[in-house]
C-alpha cells in the first residue's frame, strides 16, 4: 500500500542535456543549413559565436509558425473570436511589466496586482509581461519551511469519525473494482480543493509569460490558460504538477488512479503559443510511482493538455521527458461543442520516454511534424510485469484529422513500431517520411495490419492552405531537435544587461524653481553606473505612479525623471523599483514635504466706506496663487470670481459692493485651488450715518 508522503525538499532541476554553448553551435549550424522555421530568438540563439541575449519579452509568434499565427475565426465553447496571430503580453505598458522570482509574485503580476484572485488573473486582458527568475514554488512558505501533503490533509475532517482525512485510511477503505463514495471520498474532494488554491494558478488574456536563462523553473504548481486569448509561454522548465490526493476511478480501463493537475493546460483558449520549453515529473518520475490495486499510483496528469474548445495552439521546440498521458487535445467523446476547434500544430518537440498521448487528439485537425520521440533504459525501467509503459504516441480520437510529417522516432524495441498509432474511434490519420530507428517505415500500414478498425490516410485537410511551412529533413531532425528543443537554450534576457539593475538614487526639485513647497515637482532616478534597467517604476507611498520603459547601456549610467503635480500638503515617500528581465531592484525610499500647496493668506482692505462706495480687495503679496476667490458678508456669499494663477507672483481681486446701510458689516474671504483653500483673516467694515 501506497502512502503519500510529505513533498521531499526540492533539488536543482537536472538537466541532460549537452552544455549550453555547444547547444547553440550546433543549432546554429543546423538552422543554417536546413531553413528551419524559426521565431528571432531562435535565430538569435544559433547565430555563430557567443548568442546575444534577447528580450524574449518583446516577441511575438512568427508567420507561418503553425495554427498560433493564424487569422480567422474560432468558436471556443460555440462564442465567437476573431483570431490574429499570436503577440502575447509584447504590446504591454512599462507598468504592465514584471518579475516573479517567487510564486506569489508570479500570482500578483498574473492578476494584475498584489493579492489578485484567480479571477482577476483568469479574467485580465491588460498585455502584461512576467519574466520568471529562479525557482518558483507554491509549497514553500514566505518563513523557508515548507507546506506538505500532510499539512493540507489534517486540515480536513472526515464526517461521522472526527479524524483528520488521511490517504491511508482512503486506500485502506476501497479496492479494486470499488469505485469511492462516502465520507472519504468527500474529504478527499475537499483536501484537493485546499490543494488546488496553493497550487493551481490561472493565465488570463494577452499574457507574455517567459523564464530568463537557463534556471527559470516553476515546480509543484499547475498552470493554467483558462478563457483566454492571445497567450505566449516560452522558456520555463514546468515540473512535477504533484497531485496529493488523486481518485481511484474503478472503472477506467480496468481501474486507474486518475490526478488533477497538468504542468501547463489551456482551457476554452485561443492563440497561444507554448515554445521552447521543458516539461517533466520532476522528483516523482513515472519509475518511482508505487502500485496501489495493482495500477501505479499516479499523482500527475499531463504534461501539456488542451481542451475545453481550445483553438490554434503551437507547440514548437518543447523537451516533454519521463511521463505516461502526456499531451491530450480534447477531453472528451460527448463535447461535441468542440467540433470545429482543436486546430493544433506541434513542430520540433523532444519527447523522451513517454508513455502515451505525444498526442492523442479529439475533433482536431493536428498537424504533426519534425518531432523527435526517443526512448532510453528509462522507459524498460517504468514497465512492470503485466504493464508495459509504452503504449503510443499519435493517438487517433473522435472526428479528429491528425497529419504526421518527417517525424524521428528511436524506439527501444523496433516491433513496437505498429504501436506508434492508437485508434480511439478516429477514422483518418497521415502519416509521411516517418523515421524509425534509421529507416522510412510506413507506421500507418504497420498499425493498420492489426487494427480492427484501419485509419484512413485520406484526411480531411492540408496544413499548407493554413499556412506556409518548411520542413526540416527528416534525417536531420533528432540531432537539431536535440540542439535546440528545451528550455535554456535560447539566449534569453536583454542585450543592454546581463543581470540584475542597480539600484537607482532619487532627488527631488521641491521648493527651488519657486522657493515654495508647493506640490509640483520632479523626482530625478539616477542609476551611477552598473546593470541598466529596462523598467522602471515610481511609489509614492506604496502607489503605483508611474512608470517608463528605459533604453539599457550597461554599465553606463541612466537618468530619467517623473513630474508629479498637484499634491496637497503633506508628506510623499518614493520610491522607485527598477526591473530588466534579469531582476529588480528598489531604491531608498525618499521623502518629500508639501507645505505650500494651497494658497498663501489673502490680505484684505477695503476702501470707499466715506464716500459711500464700498469695494473689497484682497491682495495676495507673493506664495501659491489661488485659482478661485470667493467673499463673504457676515457669512453669506457676496462674489465669485475665477483667477489666473502667477505663482509666486501677486494676485488681486476685488469686489464692488456700491453703497451699504449704516452699520458694522465682517468681510472674509477664502482663495482656493486644486490643493485646497485658505482663508483671509476678516476685516470689520463700519458704515455711519
């Protein structure tokens, strides 16, 4: 019996693959050699010599890059979009542009701001940037402890017993052929909801989501592209979307343990573009997982999966390793609402040792192409008696239309070549120029010998009518998808830093161009000289207030200059975070006085009381100039009068009040402006007979 542990400490993320540098060399030469259909930054990483770092930020999906750079429209769930191709986050303001080098700080720049809901990240359509640094990881708390499976599970209770839920008890109570019911079950279904808040994060429209270097890693979490457009994820390494409490289903082929979470999944999405990235199970393996009921205790789902209507998705230059149900486009037989959609390209992607789904597709027209798929030791390892891992790789589902072109295929054992195509009640799949172990072999006709229900290589569609496409040699396919498939091997940050910003100094003008404190000034943020930022970003008292991009000259010095107006008196502390894809940094905080915004005090006078023609002037020597005057006569208005500002000049206004009756009258008045009003101190006025 299996028992879920604790999530282990996490290590650093093993990589076995050849040393950066010579990654790049070798997709250089290849890319040059064979026109490989390319994004800039591909191009960029293979050039000759050391790569020029590239604001991966900033770009967008190239033409003819697969079903992501198609025009037309797309009926997700059935509602209408008009698809362009896809731009991502690229168009994003400076103020749209972030650094997460923790989990909540990946949570806060996807929802838009400091402790968003999944809502807010689910629903934002702002084009944002988020560059990923480091590792990110939802089980570690803010104090270095972390979060385990146990910790979430003891805050359950099942009903009817008053014991913490525990999986233990869970496997203890059920059994093959058993499906689970009951209280367990229901505190299971609670413990996973509890786990689903800390782990799954949502991806809302016009999001630029990109690691920087070759150690951007996000572990333990589920990330999710839900109701979305126009969506880029590019140079991350996604592993070990760790379900704890996964459901035994007794009637799934025979029973199977069935997992919440997928590394990277898209929901009733549209335009989005998964590239260069590297996916696996991270510390939990497909050889590590236990046998409970006789089938292994599975705690992920995929690797990358696309349902829910999903639609013109490209997956390009991906390493998908050591991993069953991998790559699913569409969940189900009975959504037939998804008729239509599933438009897919996958191109040059590594798959290492995986089970099943590389991918299996329902509805969809998929186009496949220029991929690699390899097996080692690895995948023997993962088989059992009675269970072999490998099952197959293009899986030909309901109504879809799956084209497979110059396809590299390395196999263990060369029979299970007529296994490479499962038939899931599909009817039609081409498959071209595919390579195993070395040679052509026509894998359709090898599936085809045996199937009881042959496929058809009369497909439905032409991926050329979609869109312009080069295919790369299928004999020269392993070793350029080798070079350049994974995350890490685009030279990836900004050509005007190789690291993080320094940190900025800030001044201020207060008070010189006038000798007055009076609210409109100048932050100056002065960078001596170190790692230039290409953002920055201006607090005032922990609010957002401005934000510039910045051209970066490392190690040169760098200026620029906010110009705030318009404040009240009081006290404003700054403070300006500086970011470049690299990191960021935050300047001390710097406090600036206003004590002159409003007004200076009006001196009043009043002239022509003898004469019997009484006027009212009030004189405003030198300070704030008003912008409004308003006078009072023993406390009702008299007169209203609009200024024209001169600061620190004079001003004057004056009131003609003509004859008044005998008697002791007060006057006041009150100047005001944008910060304010200041009063005049009264003057008493007596009439005589």
């Amino acid at each position: 019996m299996r028992t879920p542990s604790p999530l282990p400490e996490r290590a650093a993320p093993s990589r076995s693959r050849r040393p950066r540098a010579l990654a790049v060399v070798a997709a250089a030469g290849l890319a040059a050699a064979l026109v490989l259909p390319t994004s800039p930054a591909t191009a960029a990483a293979a050039a000759p010599g050391a790569a020029p770092s590239v604001d991966l930020g900033r770009e967008v999906i190239a033409p003819g890059d697969g079903w992501a750079s198609w025009s037309g429209d797309t009926y997700p769930e059935r509602a209408q979009r008009l698809a362009a191709p896809t731009t991502g986050g690229s168009s994003a303001s400076p103020a749209d542009v972030y650094v997460a080098g923790t989990w909540q700080e990946l949570r806060d720049a996807l929802a838009g701001r400091a402790g968003g809901s999944q809502n807010d990240a689910r629903y934002n359509t702002v084009p944002r940037i988020v560059y990923v640094t480091g590792t990110l990881d939802p089980w570690l708390r803010a104090d270095g402890t972390r979060t385990t499976c146990d910790d979430i599970a003891a805050q359950i209770t099942v009903a009817g017993s008053g014991a913490p839920f525990s999986m233990d008890d869970y496997i203890a109570a059920f059994g093959p052929g058993v499906d689970p019911s009951g209280p367990l079950e229901a505190a299971r279904a609670e413990a996973a909801a509890l786990q689903a808040r800390l782990t799954l994060q949502h991806i809302g429209s016009n999001v630029t989501l990109v690691g920087v270097g070759d150690d951007a890693h996000v572990v333990g979490a589920s990330l999710r592209i839900r109701d979305a457009s126009n969506v880029i994820v590019r140079n991350l390494t996604l592993s070990d979307a760790y379900d704890c409490f996964p459901q035994w289903d007794a009637n799934d082929a025979g029973g199977n343990w069935n997992s919440a979470y997928d590394n990277l999944s898209v929901w009733t999405s549209t335009s989005v573009w998964i590239d260069h990235n590297t996916f696996d199970d991270g510390e939990h393996p497909a050889a590590s997982l236990d046998t409970v009921y006789g089938r292994p205790f599975e705690v992920h789902d995929g690797l990358v999966d696309i349902t829910h209507g999903s639609d013109l998705v490209t997956l390009s230059w991906n390493w998908l390793q050591h991993h069953d149900k991998t790559d699913i486009i569409g969940s189900s037989d009975s959504r037939l609402q998804d008729r239509g959609q599933h438009r897919v390209t996958q191109h040059h992607n590594r798959w290492t040792d995986i089970g099943q789904r590389g991918p299996r597709v329902r509805f969809g027209d998929v186009h496949v192409y220029n991929n690699l798929y390899e097996q080692t030791d690895a995948t023997t390892q993962a088989s059992s008696d009675g269970y072999d891992f490998f099952q197959y790789y293009w899986g030909a589902g309901r109504e879809s239309s799956i084209v497979a072109e110059s396809n590299a295929v390395e196999l263990i054992d060369p029979a299970s070549a007529s296994r490479i195509i499962a038939g899931w009640g599909g009817t039609e799949l081409s498959a071209t120029d595919t390579l195993v172990n070395g040679e052509i072999v026509d894998v359709l006709a090898a599936y085809n010998a045996g199937a009881a229900a042959p496929l058809s290589p009369a497909v439905r569609w032409d991926p050329a009518d979609a869109y312009a496409y080069t295919l790369t040699p299928v004999g020269d396919v392993a070793e350029a998808v080798r070079a350049g498939a994974g995350a890490g091997v685009l030279a990836s940050g900004t050509p005007g830093a190789t690291g993080a910003p320094g940190a900025f100094t800030l001044s201020h003008d207060n008070g010189w161009d006038t000798g007055l404190r009076d609210g409109d000034y100048r932050v100056t943020a002065d960078l001596w000289w170190g790692q230039n930022a290409t953002v920055v970003k201006l607090y005032e008292n922990g609010t957002l207030v401005g934000a510039q991009s910045m051209a970066g000259v490392s190690p040169a010095a760098q200026r620029t200059t906010f110009d705030i107006a318009g404040r009240t008196n009081g006290t404003y502390a700054y403070e300006l975070v500086a970011l470049n894809p690299h990191g960021e940094s935050r300047s001390r905080k710097l406090t600036v006085t206003v004590t002159d915004a409003a007004p200076a005090v009006a001196v009043l006078s009043a002239s022509g009381v003898r004469t019997g023609d009484v006027t009212i002037t009030a004189n405003l020597w030198w300070g704030t100039n008003a912008s409004e005057y308003v006078l009072f006569q023993d406390g009702v208005e008299v007169d209203r009068q609009a200024l024209t500002s001169a600061t620190p000049g004079a001003q004057r206004a004056t009131t003609s009040l003509g004859a008044l009756s005998p008697g002791t009258y007060e006057f006041t008045a009150v100047l005001s402006n944008a910060a304010g009003s200041t009063a005049a101190r009264p003057v008493a006025v007596t009439v005589r007979d």
